[in-house]
C-alpha cells in the first residue's frame, strides 16, 4: 500500500505587503486597496498569519495576483492581511484553522500551472483527505485552497520533502 504523501500548508510573505499600512486613503485606493476593521470573527482571514482577525484589528484588504503562471490558470482576487501578522509556520502535515470550517475549493495543478483536479469540501477532516487523494497522483505539483463562498485565496499546498 502507497504512503499518503506529506505536505506543507504556506501562507504569503509579509514583506510585499507591509509599506501598504504606510499609505494613507487615496494611495490604497490607487491599487485598488482599503484599510478595515475587523466586525466580526470568523470573517476576515489573513493569508499571512493564516489565522481570522480578530474583532477590532485593522485588516489590509487588496487584489493580489495568487497565481501568477503563463497558462489559462492565471488567477488574482481579494485577500485580507492583518496589520500585527506574524508570517504563518506550520508543521508538514498541519492544517491551519482558517481552514477548519469553511467551504473549500481545492484545486491541483501540474508544474506548468495547469488545473488538473479540483473539489469542493468542507471543514479540517475533508480538507485533509483531499490533499492526500490529490497528491497521490504524481502529475500534480501542488494545491491552492480558496474559500469556496467568496471564492478568495485562501493558502498553496506543496508536497514535503
């Protein structure tokens, strides 16, 4: 019997988003990016953290290009970033919360950035299930998780050495 392949859930790097918290209104608004508050818990997952914001945390709200590949799979949306993120380090294997009760659209792709598979789930047990029955196929390369509802970017999964 195969070994379920290991993974690595990773969250995006902070760096590229942190001189936005500088820039006043009509700087974001120019990249077609807002300044907010968080109201309400679940609702405004950070893809750095990779953790919800917390209510009354100030939260960066911007298009990002979440997979930048020269194929019809070229894809950008809205993602959140909490303005206190710490960059997100999970174990091989970990399934961060943001993930653990929502709706999910997981979806393979191959080197060359095309989809090969892709399923709706929800919640930790079928999110988990689903990256194994994936990667058990040698041609995809790696997963992207979205919220399935709004349909964002949530967190890429790569296979682990």
């Amino acid at each position: 019997m195969n070994q379920p392949v290991n993974f690595r859930i990773s969250g995006l790097s902070l760096d590229q988003f942190a001189p936005f918290f500088t820039m006043d209104d009509a700087e974001l608004s120019q990249r077609g990016a807002r300044l907010m508050i968080a109201d309400h818990k679940p609702g405004f997952p950070c893809r750095v953290s990779l953790k919800d914001a917390e209510v009354g945390e100030r939260v960066l709200l911007l298009p990002h290009a979440h997979h930048d590949v020269d194929s019809p799979y070229r894809s950008s949306g809205p993602i959140f970033v909490r303005e206190n993120a710490c960059q997100a380090e999970l174990a091989v294997n970990e399934l961060p919360q943001v993930v653990w009760h929502r709706l999910l659209s997981v979806r393979g792709y191959d080197s060359a950035g095309f989809m090969l598979a892709s399923e709706v789930l929800e919640g930790k047990d079928a999110a988990l299930q689903q990256i194994r029955r994936m990667f058990a196929d040698p041609k995809i390369a790696y997963l992207h998780i979205h919220n399935a509802r709004p349909g964002c970017f949530s967190c890429r999964v790569d296979r682990a050495i």
